[in-house]
C-alpha cells in the first residue's frame, strides 16, 4: 500500500480524534466555571449593607433557631461567601471567609445572648479550624474539629441592641468534592456548611 495513502487516512482519523478530546476537555472546564460562575454570582448579590437592609425590619422573638435552606426566609441576611442555599436543611460556604446578617433584637432582651452555631464539613477533610465572631466578638474560641460533624460552636456574647448582627465566619480553605471523595460529582467549591444558628437569652449550663 502506498504510504501517501495510509497517511491520507489516518491524518482525518487522528484530527477527528483530537477534536473529541478536545470537545470533551472543554466541557468539563465550562462545567466547573459554571460552578464556581454560579456560586460568586450568589456570593456577592448581597454585601453587609444589603443583607441589613433586607433583615432589618425583623424582630424575631427569643429564643429562635436561624435556618438558611432555599425555603427559608432568613437567607435574605446571607452577605457573602456563601453557595445557593441547600434543600437538606442548610447551605455550603464557596470560600475561607463568609458572613451572614441576623435581625436586630428588640430594646427588652436582655444581654448578653448565647449563640450556638451549628456547622459541618466535607467528610474526607480532618482537623479544621472554625473561627466565628458576633459583631467583631470571637464565639468560644478558635474551635479545632476533625471529621464531617456536625459541629457547634457556642457561647455567650454582649451585642447592641435595635440593629442587624453580623456574624462572620474563618473556616477551611474550599475543596471541589469531587476531586477529594470517589462518590461526589460536585464541581462545587465547598468550604463548610452551616446548619443553624440559634439565639436564647441564656445558655443552658451543664
């Protein structure tokens, strides 16, 4: 066979072959910037200012557990850092850093307030590191944890009263799940999630 000729068949074969691999590769990249796309977009739609002026007409009675999956109201305080909200209860951080506006307090309550927050982790990460302050104010420390939780961090805290509570989190750096499990196909950045914070006028003592 003339060699002109193998090559005349192969050079098609072997351009549509690159061409597929290509398509490919390009999807996968287009589907994790949509990901990531998708997240920031929802992590700056909001902004301190905003998510206080969203909550700030609000004043819930004591004590109350804040819950922040796509049905809840409250996601209207989440500022930024944050994943669209979850139908399983709760909502995935994008980044390290997070924030979420709550309520003002009416001028009656009684301070200081305990706050429990309730957060988890991806399930293959061990020992992280969780900081959470009120208002500027670290919640009960620089708490350590190791596992997928759930976790609480909680204590007593003095805030103002008649304006919004802004409670930030320091948590781990964000992991795409399914570059570190073998069972997820989320091409998400997830750092932690976040369950709940619950507000009482006392913390109940052991």
């Amino acid at each position: 066979m003339n060699p002109e000729t193998i090559n005349e068949k192969a050079t098609p074969r072997g351009i549509a072959l690159f061409l597929l691999l290509f398509a490919i590769g390009a999807c996968y990249l287009l589907s994790l910037a949509y990901f990531h796309g998708h997240s920031i977009n929802f992590v700056q739609k909001n902004g301190i200012a905003a998510a206080s002026k969203a909550v700030e007409d609000a004043h819930p009675a004591l004590p109350i557990t804040y819950t922040f999956d796509a049905k809840s109201r409250w996601t209207q305080g989440l500022a930024y850092g944050w994943n669209p909200p979850e139908s399983w209860g709760g909502i995935w951080g994008s980044g390290s850093e997070a924030a979420i506006v709550l309520p003002p307090l009416s001028n009656d309550v009684a301070l200081p307030l305990c706050f429990t927050v309730q957060v988890g982790n991806i399930g293959k990460r061990q020992h992280w590191n969780m900081l959470v302050t009120i208002d500027g104010t670290p919640l009960g420390g620089n708490s350590h944890f190791s596992g997928a939780g759930p976790f609480e961090v909680h204590g007593e805290v003095k805030i103002p009263t008649g304006q919004p509570i802004v409670i930030r989190f320091s948590g781990p750096s964000p992991v795409i799940p399914r570059a570190v499990t073998n069972y997820s196909l989320d091409s998400r950045l997830l750092s932690f999630s976040l369950l709940g914070i619950t507000v009482a006028k006392q913390c109940e003592r052991p």
